[in-house]
C-alpha cells in the first residue's frame, strides 16, 4: 500500500509502479495481488514481531519468577542459620548459667561442710578440756 502511494506520487515511471498505481486508483490484476501479498506479509511479521514480544515477556516474566523463588529460599535458609546460631548462643548462655549454679553450690556445700567440721572439732575441744577439768 504504501509502495503504490509512493508510485502514484512518483509519476509511476515504471511498469510494476504503473500497475501499483492503477492498483491503488481502484484498479485490478497482479499490482491488486501484489498489494495483497504485502499486506499479508506485513500481517505476518506483525505477528511474528507480537509473538517475538510475548516470548520474550513470558521469558523475563519466568526469569523474574526464578529471581524471586531463590532470593525466597536464600532468606529461608538464612532464616534456619539465624535460627540455629541463636540456639545454640541460648544454650551456650544456659550452660554457663548452670555452671556458675553448680559452682555457687558446691561453694555452700564446701563451706557448710567446714562449719560443720569447725563446729564438731569446737565441741571436742570443749568435750577435752571437760574431761580434763572434770578428772582434775
């Protein structure tokens, strides 16, 4: 069509763009088969050109699905790691905490122990020193 309008402002000099023209003027034969065959061969390529678009969107569309899947699971597994390391923090903190629990009671107990010793070793010395005066 738009070769025919060229033809038609050029004078149509040649035979091909005579018949164009004369197509183009409301005119029948091979200038009217030729236009059709352009015009279906543009509908083609504009159709190959749309399919080309849909292709390539459905492929950026899955590549920004793929994207978006690992970056989730990249989260998910940090999330488990982040996870995991304050566990076990948290258990490495208790562990501590019973430690110095079990010091701090073994501490008492030794020191209940030499009360306990002291006070005993006190009453022998005053158990003696009774026995002592007592046979004196």
């Amino acid at each position: 069509r738009q070769r025919a309008k060229a033809a038609k402002a050029a004078g149509a000099s040649s035979p091909a763009k005579s018949s164009s023209a004369a197509a183009a003027a409301g005119g029948s034969g091979p200038a009217l088969a030729e236009e059709e065959r352009m015009k279906k061969k543009q509908e083609v390529l504009q159709r190959a050109g749309k399919a080309e678009s849909e292709r390539k969107a459905k492929e950026r569309l899955f590549t920004l699905e793929k994207e978006a899947r690992e970056r989730r699971e990249m989260e998910e597994r940090e999330g488990e790691l982040r996870g995991e390391e304050e566990r076990k923090e948290r258990e490495d903190r208790e562990a501590v905490e019973r430690a110095a629990e079990e010091a701090e009671e073994r501490q008492r107990k030794e020191e209940e122990l030499k009360a306990a010793l002291q006070a005993e070793a006190e009453a022998q010395e005053l158990a003696q020193q009774n026995l002592k005066r007592a046979t004196e």
